[in-house]
C-alpha cells in the first residue's frame, strides 16, 4: 500500500498542492492589494475574470479530471495485489495529505479577514467539498467498481456536475449580493472566535456525511443489498482496522 | 495441481440480463476461447471472475484460491487484461512497468525487456503519448512480464494491428508451451481463436450454450448439400436447413450421425463440406437452437 501512496505523491500531489496555493497566493493578492481596497472599473473586471470565472473554471476542470482519474486510479489498483480497503485508504490518504499541507494558508487568508475574507471562505468551502465529494466517489469506486456501465455514466456525471455547480454558485452569488457577502463575513468572523474550530468540524461533519449517504444509499439500491464499506467502515479506515464484511 | 480457474454457480444480475448461473473449470495448460455475441456477457463473465465485479451469487477460485476482497493471495497468480488500459499518464511506459514490479515477485525485467522489444514498442514515451495499440502492448507486457499462472483476456487485440496481433499470439503460444499456463480468452476475433484455443466456450445470452475442444468442433461440424424431393424429417444433430427447390442444405453438429439417418432414409451421396470456426460460431451464435439441442 504504501508503495502506491509513494507513487501517488510523486505522481500527483505536488502538482495539486501547486495549483492549491498558487490559487492562495492569488486569494493573499487580491486580499492584500490596493486594487482590492480601492479598484478602479478596469481593475474591478479583471477581478471579476479572476475569481468569478477563470478560478471556478480551473476548479470545476480540475475536479472533473479527479473524477476521471479516480476511477481509472481504482481500477488499476484493484487489479494489483491490494485489498479494496487498502485502495481506498490510498486513495483517502491522498488527498488528507493534501488538504493539511494547505491548511496553514487557508488559516492565514481567513485570518486575514478584510473584502476577501468572503472569498476564503468561500474557498475553504470548496475545498471540504470536493474533498467530500472525492471521498465518497473513491469509497464507491473503490466499493463497487461493478457499477454498470449507464449507472457509473450516470454518477460519474452527478458528481461532476453537482460538484462543479457548488463550486462555482457560491462565488456569483458573493459576487452579485452583498447581502451574501456580508452573510460569509460574519461567518467568515465567527472563524476566528473559539467557535471557529467547532464551526469547521460541523462543516466537514454537514458535508462529508451526507455525501457519502446519498452515495452508499445509491449504491445499496443499484446493487440491492448492503454495501461493503459502511459509514462507519469508512471512519474505521484512519485507525487502520477495518474488517470487511463478505457480501451477503 | 490445482484447477486453473473453478466457476461455481456464478451470478452476476443486472437490470434486464443475469450472467450465469455458470458452472466451469479450466484445467492448466489449456487456452479456452470465450465465445458470444455483443451482449452475451462475456466481459461481465471475465471481470466477475477477476474479483472486479462484485458478484450476486457463486464464487471463483484461481489456481485453489478464493477470489475474494479480502484476499490477496490469488492476485499474484492472475493476469488480467482488457481493452482499456490504465496508466499513470505523465509516467513513461518504463517507469510504469517500475511501479508494477514492485507488487509482483515473479516479475522479470528482462522479460518486460524482451517483450517490448518483440512488440517494438518504445518505453522511454509517456503513456500519454502512446497510441492506443501501443498502450495495449504497454498493458501485455505489464501482465505477461510476471508470467501469471492463470490469465484472463478480455478483447485483448482490439485496436491492435494484424502484425502485433500476431506477435502477442505467438507469445501466447510460447507461455503455454511450458504447460503451467492457462488462459480464458474473449475475443470477437475468431482467427486468433482458432491460432491458440484448445477448447471453446460459447456464450449466449449469459449461460454457457456449448462448451468442446476445438478439435471435436471442427471434426464434428459439417455442412452436407443434398438433392430431396420431399420433405424430410429432422435429423441428428441438425442445426439448420435450407431448402432450395430439391436442392438441400443441413448444417449438423453431429455429421456421422446426421448422414448414417440420411442412408437411412435413402438420401445417398450428400455433399459433405467441412466448416471453419467462424462458420460454425456463426451458426451457433445466430440460430441460438444448438442452446436447445445441446
């Protein structure tokens, strides 16, 4: 297992990391700069093709790639000499690395606080729910690549869709409202009170559960008895001690 | 000796098909052609049977071991193939064989070496940059490099040109030489099938219609061209028959029996032509009575 993970970071981490915090050091520029403070029209459009369009566009392109990517990665691997949990835990572990690497900067642009501080929110936002997203989609790659073929077309689809459409309606709608702008503001402010860590957890909490529900209920009605990977088999993965039930 | 591959009561449904149930043991040291229409289920037969598809009933065994999630140990002795190669794009072809070796201890670096090298194909390019034959020679070598004792082919020459077709058979025909090897093969390819298999599997509409050597097959099998008058009953082992006028035409599974009942009935003298493999699949395949008969 961890010859793949090996495998995996050379292969793909650093080039996330790279896009995750040039995107950050885009989030620091635009919540540092005078253009930000004071923008004139010109400024003021660039900074709308920037973080309204281009930036969602990147994020959206780069999470369908994942999609992709994962279930060609899982098939792979499960034609190696590796268990589904062990693929599924690589695959996991990933993106944990990833995330933490980044966390530091999420936690410096939230601290920043300022006009932008809705955007890292925003961002921060996006990235639990891709992370989500990704999560759910290798447990159920992982799981069940016997999808059939429409089905996998079908959610491969929804993913990325419904992923993209949560990455990129956040944003217009800070972008347009101010009314929502502020709403992020005040909660972006809440960050940085002790509810800030408490308020993260619900998020992850709020989002990485229901994922993976919609996702394992899809999956127990495609293959109309229980799925190998629970909720709670899936949680039991960080401590390494997953035990697999056989297939009823 | 373990058998090679054993299929007991396999099931896999979907929504309108149900694969199975398929009963089936391969010995080693044979090639066995799957055989069977688009939609007949052959690849969900292949990928169940690999532990890529989570089955509803019946297990496999390779070489004695349980093909199970849990599990690992049968997957050193399992070559998988199908027509959709998968790589880490950005990596050279080389480097992906690097990656692999690491899981498998049988594996050869020179024997990848001397694969790619009779498949002329170019290690040092990004998967990225292969063409879709060359990444389906990049795929061959990354399982015939670890010489799997049981091999699972499914549509393995698709995309690929008549010369390397050619060369992976040959190589095929030199991993079974040594008699440890086995290997079910699908194919809609029924000349490569007819290079290597020792025996056939026919599949149609998800169970198993015929299973024989290939050699009985083509003993067997008979087209027999005869003038009648009147109709005649249905004889032995008939598959087919067209009628033209007087003019006669059975395709029989059983060409000794057929013609002994037709001296019987005072039809002398049939025009006897044998059968190629692709006319007998045919025959199989399109009629779907032998599946009654059989």
């Amino acid at each position: 297992m961890w010859n793949v993970l090996k495998a995996e970071v050379s292969y793909v981490f650093w080039r996330n990391l790279a896009a995750i915090l040039i995107f950050s050091l885009m989030g620091i520029y635009f919540t540092e700069s005078e253009m930000t403070k004071n923008p004139k029209p010109i400024e003021q459009l660039i900074k709308f093709a920037m973080m309204g369009l281009i930036v969602p566009a990147y994020l959206v392109k780069v999470h369908m790639q994942k999609v992709e990517y994962e279930e060609n990665r899982i098939r792979q691997l499960m034609q190696l000499p590796l268990t589904v949990t062990q693929v599924a835990k690589t695959r996991i572990w990933q993106y944990v690395l990833v995330f933490l690497s980044v966390a530091p900067i999420w936690y410096y642009l939230i601290g920043r606080m300022g006009v932008a501080s809705s955007w890292a929110l925003t961002w921060l936002i996006i990235t639990l729910i891709t992370l989500a997203l990704t999560f759910a989609n290798i447990i159920g790659l992982a799981n069940e690549l016997q999808y059939q073929e429409k089905k996998r077309k079908v959610l491969t689809l929804t993913l990325f869709w419904g992923s993209g459409l949560l990455l990129v309606v956040p944003i217009f709608i800070g972008l347009f409202y101010e009314g929502v702008r502020n709403v992020y503001e005040s909660i972006a402010k809440l960050a940085l009170t002790p509810f800030g860590p408490i308020i993260g957890i619900s998020l992850l909490i709020g989002i990485l559960i229901p994922n993976l529900r919609v996702f394992l209920k899809r999956e127990s009605y495609v293959q109309s008895h229980k799925p190998e990977i629970s909720v709670s088999d899936f949680f039991r993965t960080f401590r390494g001690d997953i035990e697999y039930r056989e297939s009823k | 000796m373990n058998t090679a591959i054993s299929v007991k009561g396999l099931i896999k449904k979907y929504k309108g098909f149900t694969l199975g149930p398929l009963n089936l043991d391969i010995e080693p040291g044979i090639v066995v052609g799957l055989i069977g229409p688009n939609g007949a289920g052959k690849s969900t037969a292949i990928n169940s049977m690999a532990g890529l598809l989570r089955t509803d009933g019946g297990e496999t065994h390779i070489n004695g071991g349980l093909v199970s999630q849990r599990e690992i140990g049968w997957k050193f002795d399992l070559g998988y193939v199908s027509d959709d190669p998968v790589f880490y794009e950005r990596w050279t072809g080389a480097r992906n064989l690097q990656f692999l070796a690491q899981f498998f201890p049988d594996w050869s670096n020179d024997r990848a070496k001397e694969l790619a090298r009779r498949f002329d194909l170019d290690l040092d390019k990004k998967a990225s940059q292969l063409s879709k034959g060359n990444r389906m020679k990049l795929y061959l070598v990354s399982v015939l490099a670890r010489s799997p004792r049981v091999m699972l082919f499914d549509e393995p020459t698709a995309g690929l040109d008549p010369v390397v077709r050619s060369e992976l058979l040959d190589v095929l025909w030199e991993i079974m030489e040594t008699g440890k090897h086995s290997v079910l093969y699908s194919t809609h390819i029924l000349s490569d099938i007819n290079k290597i298999a020792d025996e056939l599997i026919f599949l149609i509409d998800g169970k198993i219609a015929l299973r024989c050597t290939k050699d009985e097959l083509l003993d067997k099998w008979r087209k027999l061209s005869f003038v009648a008058g009147r109709e005649i009953e249905n004889l032995p082992g008939e598959i087919s028959r067209k009628r033209d006028g007087n003019q006669v035409m059975v395709i029989s599974a059983d060409s000794n029996a057929t013609v002994q009942k037709m001296s019987a009935l005072g039809v002398v003298n049939p025009e006897v032509t044998p059968m190629t493999i692709d006319e007998i699949a045919v025959a199989i395949m399109k009629g779907g009575n032998y599946v009654e008969r059989a």
